[in-house]
C-alpha cells in the first residue's frame, strides 16, 4: 500500500490511513484538530528505528522528517535549538561546524530530535554524567492531542521528566532544545577477559575506573571497552578507526552474521563458520587491545545508517539490570543462549552489548531512575524473523525474572506485567497522567493502549 511504513530493520510494517508529511507546526495542528479526514490515533514518527510499534497506526502518522530546521545555536548559554525532525548526526554536524557537540552521541545518527527528546535512549561511553540523549534536553514545544500549542521548560522540571518519557502521548514535539558543549576528544582502549574468570571485585574496579564503559561478550570472552578523556589530538589513526568502525556496523558485521546463516542455516558446517567468525572478532579486539586502543572526537561515534543495504541491517533488544547483580545475570544468560540454542537451533550472530549507565532521574521511566544499571543487548542480523521473534519472548522472560528494566522502543513483545513490575509505581503515575492530557486516546496506539495500567 503506498502509506505503508516499514521499520528500519523490516520487523514491522504499519498500515495508516493518512500518511501526512508536514513541513510547518500549523499543518500538525490541522491534524489534530481534523478527526474526520486525519482518524486515529495520530502517532509522530521519525526515522522509525525502534523494534516495537511504539509509532505505529493504522489511523494517522505525522512524518516529520520534513520538519529539519537548525533555529539556533546560542554559544552564550550553550543550548542547540532546532524542529524536532531533524536527525541526530545532521545535527551534530551542524554542532560540529560551531566546534560543538551533544553530551551524549549516541550511536544510531538517524534518531530524529524529537524522538530524541521523548523516547528511551542508551549511550554508555559518552555517558560521563547521564547516557540518556533526553536529560540534557532543556525545553519543548510541542501541539496537544487537541491541537493547541503548549511549551515546556526546566523551569517546570515535574513537566519535563513526563514529557522526556512521553513517546509523543502528550503531544506532538516540534522543537527541541539541548544543552551542548565544546568538541571533545576521547581516548577508548579494549581489556579482553574470560567471562567465567570475572569477578564482581573486577567488574567494579573496572567500572569506577572508566569514564563510559561498554561490554562486548563474543562468545566467552568479555572484551570491556573504556573511554577516558584526552587532551591530545583524534590523528589520523583515530579518524581511520572510527571510519572502520563505522563501516563495519554500517554494512559489514550484520552481513556476515546474515550470510552465515544463510550460507548455512545448521549443521556442522554453520557450527565452523560460527566458530570462525566468533575468533575472528575476538582476533579484532585483541589487537585493538594490544595495540592501546584509539583516539577520536566524541561524534565520530554517531553512525549514519540511511545509506545501509538490506543485507546489511541488523535488530537488538535491550533490558537493563542493576549494577551490582549485572555479572551474575551475564553469567546467567550465557547459560540461558546455549540452552536455547540446544533447543531451538536460534543463536545470535552479533557479538552480545552490555551498557553501563549511571543513575538519572530526568525522565520519569528513566531505567535508571533508582541506581546505576548494566544492560544486556543480543543482537543479531535475523534471517529467519519467526526464530528471533521466539528468542525475544524467552529473553523476555528470562530478564523479567531478574529484575530487568526494558525500554519501550528497544525492547520487543513486553507485556503489561512486566512493564509495571519494572517500573512499579512510576508505570501507575504515568498511565494516569497521560490518560488526564489526552482524555479522548486521539495520541493511544494499540501498543500503549495495552500497556498502561488500568484506571
């Protein structure tokens, strides 16, 4: 159907209606106001790169990735403004030419500002003070389910930290403030070891040494990546890295992992290619390590993925867990992956994320809203979507079970239950507001619908 919309990662396809593009917040009031030509939900979406339907309708979707403006970089007070469709690596760009940047460059550069400011986000080596992109949002605009113009600011800090965990159901943002900061360069280097030699004396050492930290697990060595602030310059050798770098999450890791499958879906043979492909990126890692890690400026990390082939498209879920019982549950989990490959034949052919990220309670369904929290990220370049499909549900459950936290839009097929056991009384707080700012559901897909907790 010509208003179809497709995911990044092609799990899921929505069906509207109405497909409406505006370029101006006088056509999002339109929208919102016209309940017969424009039915809903209404829903705004941005580049659509999270793995759940959390943007989803098959009333109206606001596309707004017309909406790109850059409004106003103020070198005084250090804030970035701009309309809310603008995505995230074309403003650090725009950032970059001012020598400036975000705080938190997160990873995915096509996230759009907007859903930057109301949706969950995780960054773990920018992430000195905060890893979620919306705590240094400092002011929204933004059009109400009955399609007046409300503004929001840190002066009312309740208002922001609903609004930064919104997902566009108080409204339709459009602009977006950020506070931001000069350039930085920082250094990463790589410490391999043996998950089933890890301690959780080691794991804090290595934590309160790091100024951002992120675990890669490649089958069953922890390969810990560490940035730490420098003075000196990216060089050459940095700027190559993060070109390398990008290119491999941009078009080469999920390739391989997908043609692997392909190539062979089972068997002794597709056991020997895992195998291969397993020590050849722990080969990767352990030279980085050896040869002291790199250097680059702070938004080289963002990668743009609107060039990226079909083939070379991957999907993740994400769950995070507390601080101090992350090692156990990695431990955990290993077991839980062979054991479901045992039984299913399904493992994940992308080395497995794990996140730290400090407590901040900006947002109201911040994940670490109450301490500091690892994550644990599979990721995987799916072939047969059915299987991943399964695989998620199980994660599911296996991180409901131990006190894990999903995010709304990273973390696929979460039930109602498992929402509110993660978020408790926070969960019950925002259902209420929502349902109090848009009374009549014009902004509640099915998704939140079946989320939030009853009246």
């Amino acid at each position: 159907m010509a208003n179809d919309v497709r995911s990044y990662d092609g799990g899921i396809i929505a069906h509207p209606q109405r497909l409406v593009r505006p370029t101006s917040v006088a056509e999002i009031q339109a929208v919102l106001k016209d309940r017969t030509t424009y039915p809903g939900p209404v829903r705004a979406m941005g580049s659509y790169h999270s793995l759940t339907p959390c943007a989803s309708s098959d009333g109206t979707i606001i596309d707004m990735k017309g909406m790109t403006r850059v409004l106003d970089i103020d070198m005084r007070n250090m804030t970035f403004t701009a309309e809310a469709g603008l995505q995230f690596i074309d403003a650090n760009h725009a950032l970059r030419a001012n020598n400036l940047q975000f705080h938190t460059n997160i990873e995915i550069g096509n996230m759009t500002l907007g859903s930057a400011a109301t949706c969950h986000t995780k960054d773990a080596l920018d992430g000195i003070e905060f890893g979620q992109v919306g705590s240094y949002v400092s002011a929204m605009k933004y059009v109400t389910p009955a399609g007046d113009l409300a503004e929001a600011t840190d002066a009312d800090p309740d208002l922001m930290s609903k609004l930064r965990a919104s997902y566009g159901l108080a409204g339709v943002v459009y602009e977006v403030t950020f506070r931001v900061k000069p350039i930085e360069v920082a250094h990463f280097n790589y410490m391999p070891r043996p998950l089933q030699d890890l301690t959780d004396a080691e794991v804090n050492d290595i934590i309160d040494r790091s100024q951002g930290l992120v675990c890669w697990t490649v089958g069953n060595t922890c390969v810990f990546q560490q940035r730490r602030a420098t003075e000196g310059p990216a060089g050459v050798l940095g700027s190559l890295l993060a070109d390398k770098r990008q290119r491999l999450w941009n078009h080469g890791g999920a390739a391989i992992g997908r043609f692997l499958d392909t190539f062979a879906p089972e068997g002794d043979l597709r056991n020997l290619l895992h195998d291969t492909w397993v020590a050849t990126q722990k080969g990767i890692y352990g030279a980085l390590a050896k040869g002291g890690g790199f250097s680059l400026q702070a938004p080289d990390k963002t990668i743009d993925y609107r060039q990226t082939p079909d083939s070379a498209r991957y999907a993740f879920t994400f769950w995070a867990f507390p601080r101090a019982q992350w090692l156990k549950t990695l431990k955990e989990y290993a077991a839980f992956a062979d054991d479901h490959f045992a039984r299913t034949g399904f493992r994940c052919n992308l080395p497995l994320g794990s996140y730290y990220i400090r407590k901040d309670q900006h947002s109201l369904l911040s994940y670490t809203y109450d301490g500091d929290a690892f994550s644990i990220d599979p990721i995987h370049a799916p072939t047969d979507r059915e299987a991943w499909n399964t695989f998620l549900r199980a994660f599911n459950d296996f991180a409901a079970k131990r006190n894990g936290i999903p995010l709304l839009n990273q973390s696929p097929f979460v039930t109602r239950e498992q929402v509110e056991a993660a978020f408790g009384a926070r969960w019950r707080q925002f259902s209420t507001w929502v349902r109090s700012v848009d009374p009549d559901g014009r902004l509640l897909n099915p998704f939140f619908a079946e989320l939030l907790s009853p009246e």
